[in-house]
C-alpha cells in the first residue's frame, strides 16, 4: 500500500469540512488504495468542536485513516503537507462590504501563505475555497513563492456543478451526461457559466448543449443568472451557506486533478492565468482545464469565444483586477 498522503485541511470546524472529511478519510477523493493522514486546523476557540469532529472520525473506524491531528498551530499544521484545502476563512456578516471581507481575509492568507512556504513540501498541491476565493489564492500563492504557480488553484467547481445540473434538469437527462461546460471568472456573481462547447448526451447521441436546449434567451439569461445566485439561494433559504455541494465540488475538484480527465472532457478549476483568452497574467481566473494522468493540468485552448462571451469574460476578470488591487493595497499596510 502507498505512503499515507498528508491532508490539511483548514477552518476543520466548519459546516463544510464536517461535510467534506468523512470522504476524504474513506477514499472517495484520493482512491481506495491510498492511506491518508489528516492535519486539522481552526482558530484556537474553536478546538473544542474540533475534538468532537476528532472522535466522530475515529469513531467511523476507516482503514485508510491512518492519524488525525487537531491543531491551532500553522507550524504543525503545514509540516510536509502534500495536499491542503484552504476551507477557512472569514465569513461575509451582514453589513459588511466585500472590500471588508477582502481585507481580513488578506491577512489570514497572507500569514498563512508564509507558513506554507516554511514548513509545506514544494509538490504541495493547493485549493482554496474560502471566499473571496480567487483572490485569497493569489495572496495565498505570493507569499509562499518558493512554491510553483502551477501548485495554486481555486475551487470553481462548485459553479460548474450547478451549471451541469441546471442543464441537465432542463433536459431530463441524467447529470453525467452533460460533459464541458465551463466556468470564466471569478467565484463571485460575476463568473460566466458558458455552454458555448458544451456537449451532452441525449437519447443515445452526442448532441451541442446549445442546440439540444433551443432557447438562447434563456442559456443567456436565467441560465447564466441561476448559476450567477445559486450560493446567494442556498444562503437565503438555508439560512447557511452551501456546505454539502461545496464538500462535494472540492471532492471532485482533487479527485480529476488527481487522476486526469477524461479523454475529450475538461473542467474548470480557478487556475494562474498566463494570459490565454486574453485573461491579465497572474491573476487566479477560472478557465476550462484538461489533466493528465500525472496530474499536469493545462488551459483548453482554441475555443471560440463571442462577443457576448468576451464581454461576460471581461466584466469577471475587471473585477478580479479591482480585488487585485485592493488585496495589494492591504498588504502593503498591513
């Protein structure tokens, strides 16, 4: 049997991780072959609740977990990490301006990145998916910078998910069927859910999503603005934001960075721009992505793009310029 990877995961507390370490610890993610060590780490008020997310793991009595360990100490936490899933975050609170929140977000990624570049191995795969998850990633990656770029990515796949699901509902077509739908952007309401190379399976045939649904009114419209408000719906009648989806997105994330795509298949992942489609360099934009079996990731080039696309791709990408910009600023007087 394989090495036990070392797995952190942050903000270990949260509704989301609670959703998201039984499967890890299980298998599902990394493979049913692959031990696991979890590294678990939230703020130190909150390691109490993390004690019982301890017991309940150990409890589950899974063969591939092979240690849990609970900390509030970002030395122990990222000590030879291969993998960690940066979930921890501040939390929008009513009242508070998304510049606030970009704010205190920067100095926990900013620090947190730092520890990272000490103590993390330089193969450490990253995703980030506390919010603003695009431009926590850029800080994240900037202080850790003995680490490669390519190590860097943040989770978009939740947005693709939802994106795959609105079509397939529209279609009465099971969710597998639905293959290259895309997320531009930002993981805010101004990303771009595009079903311009989607394709999907309907009755036997391989057939453009485009085609299959038969209504641009509604793909550019309530389809784009469904995927757009999706977290904001979750919130307003859950009274909490999406847990079980987002467990289930990073899951899928990892996973395919893990294994590769399908031959013919690409998913989104929020990844380092390197100025394709036009996208500013250096910015944390989510682009359609295929993976190798070794777990090389590389942009989808040559798609087409509208004019309704590249106007879309641009409003997302202007605004994570502005967040940028004002991350930048913080740091510099933090």
């Amino acid at each position: 049997m394989a090495e036990p990877l070392r797995v952190l995961v942050t903000g270990a507390a949260g509704q989301i991780a609670y959703s998201l370490l039984y499967s890890v610890a299980k298998g599902d993610v990394f493979g049913p072959k692959q031990p696991v060590v979890l590294i678990l780490l939230d703020i130190a008020p909150m390691m109490e609740v993390l004690g019982g997310v301890v017991m309940e793991l150990q409890d589950c009595a899974l063969p591939l977990l092979r240690e849990v360990i609970a900390t509030d100490d970002e030395k122990v936490a990222f000590k030879d990490v291969d993998v960690a899933i940066l979930v921890g975050a501040m939390p929008r609170r009513e009242g508070m301006e998304r510049k606030d929140l970009l704010a205190a977000n920067v100095k926990i990624f900013k620090q947190q990145g730092a520890a990272l570049d000490l103590y993390a191995k330089k193969t450490v795969k990253v995703v980030v998916v506390g919010n603003p998850a695009n431009t926590n990633c850029f800080i994240f990656k900037k202080y850790a910078p003995s680490i490669p770029a390519a190590n860097f990515t943040c989770l978009t796949r939740l947005d693709q998910n939802r994106a795959k699901s609105q079509i397939a509902s529209r279609l009465g077509v099971p969710v597998d069927n639905v293959h290259n739908v895309t997320i531009w952007g930002n993981h805010s309401s101004t990303q771009f859910p595009d079903v311009a190379h989607a394709i999907v399976n309907k009755d036997g045939q391989m057939t453009r999503v485009a085609d299959a649904v038969n209504d641009d009114h509604w793909l550019k419209h309530d389809f784009v603005s469904t995927v757009q408000k999706r977290g904001a719906a979750v919130i307003k009648a859950r009274k909490l934001s999406s847990a079980m989806s987002a467990a289930k997105a990073i899951g899928d994330h990892i996973t395919d960075w893990w294994n590769g795509t399908p031959e013919g298949q690409w998913v989104s992942m929020g990844v380092y721009s390197d100025g394709s489609y036009g996208i500013k360099e250096g910015l944390f934009y989510s682009f359609p992505v295929k993976i190798s079996p070794d777990g090389k990731y590389s942009i989808v080039q040559g798609l087409s793009i509208s004019d309704f696309a590249r106007e879309k791709m641009d409003i997302t990408m202007n605004e994570l310029l502005e967040e940028k910009e004002s991350a930048l600023t913080t740091c510099q007087t933090d």
